[in-house]
C-alpha cells in the first residue's frame, strides 16, 4: 500500500555519546524484551548444534543528572541478563532478582518466587523506577557504562512514559 501524504527522510551524522560518569542515577524502566541467542558455548557452532537461551534486555531511561552542562534526563543504559531466571547463588540474589524487586521496592514474596516471572509480570514492571549504580567497563579503546547494582527509590521522580 503507498504512503498517502508526503514523507520526507533526512540525513543525520551520527551523535556520540560519552560515557555517564559514574555514579547513582535514579531511571525509569523504559522497555523490556526477550530474545533467543545461541548461548555463549555453542555460538560458534554450526546452527543446528547450537543451544538457544532467553536473553532479557532492560533499557533504562535516566530521569536526571548532568555531564558537562547537558542534562542526562533521557539517555539510556541498558542491562542483558543470562539465564533467565532467578536463583540466589554464593554472592546473593542474582542480578534478575535486584533488578525486579529494585523496581518493586520490595522483596518478592514466597508466591511471586514460586510462580516464577512471566512476561506479563516483566511487562508489569515498566515505567517504575529505580536506582542504578554505573561503573566504566573498557574494551579496546572503547569505555562502555556497566550497571553494578540496583537500589530503591527514595522518592517518585516525573516519569519519562507521562511525557
């Protein structure tokens, strides 16, 4: 089907971002997806004998801050958790366990642990928000922002998905 009124698609360079320093920001969880990847294993193996995982990948949106006089509110960090699921191993909770109950403000009760997290429960938890920490993690000459830790709110910021 054509497009009925006129379109016209223009020509941007590419905009460049620094890294955030690091420090506390208080985000909203934007989106949340899931997609199947060959686990890290069997990645370079031919497609029929790779093993496929669930990949969940959460992109938070800061809601203040500032970087050398521009305001932060709306870059993005983003967090890929593998596996899937939630276990609490000899550190602690993993990071799918601080994620969700950061963005709850509360522990996960007994039924919400044994009922396991489902897409509608991870649908749930965007627009709320919560604490990140950031921490540089360098790859080459590259500096990326890497999120070490995840805390609760102490007070309700104006929410990004309300504009």
């Amino acid at each position: 089907m054509p497009i009925d009124s006129k379109v016209s698609v223009g020509k941007r360079e590419k905009k460049e971002y620094p890294p955030l320093p690091e420090t506390i920001y208080q985000v909203e969880l934007l989106d949340v997806t899931a997609h199947q990847n060959a686990t890290y294993q069997t990645r370079n193996k031919p497609k029929e004998e790779q093993e496929i995982e669930t990949i969940l990948n959460f992109q938070f949106t800061l809601l203040a801050g500032t970087q050398n006089g521009e305001a932060l509110r709306g870059r993005n960090v983003w967090a890929n958790f593998v596996p899937a699921y939630l276990y609490i191993g000899k550190n602690g909770k993993n990071a799918l366990y601080r994620i969700v109950e950061a963005l709850l403000g509360r522990d996960l009760t007994l039924e919400e642990e044994g009922g396991g997290i489902d897409e509608k429960f991870l649908n749930s938890l965007i627009s709320k928000q919560c604490r990140i920490f950031t921490k540089h993690k360098k790859s080459g000459n590259s500096v990326y922002n890497n999120i070490e830790s995840y805390a609760v709110i102490d007070a309700q910021l104006p929410s990004l998905t309300d504009e």
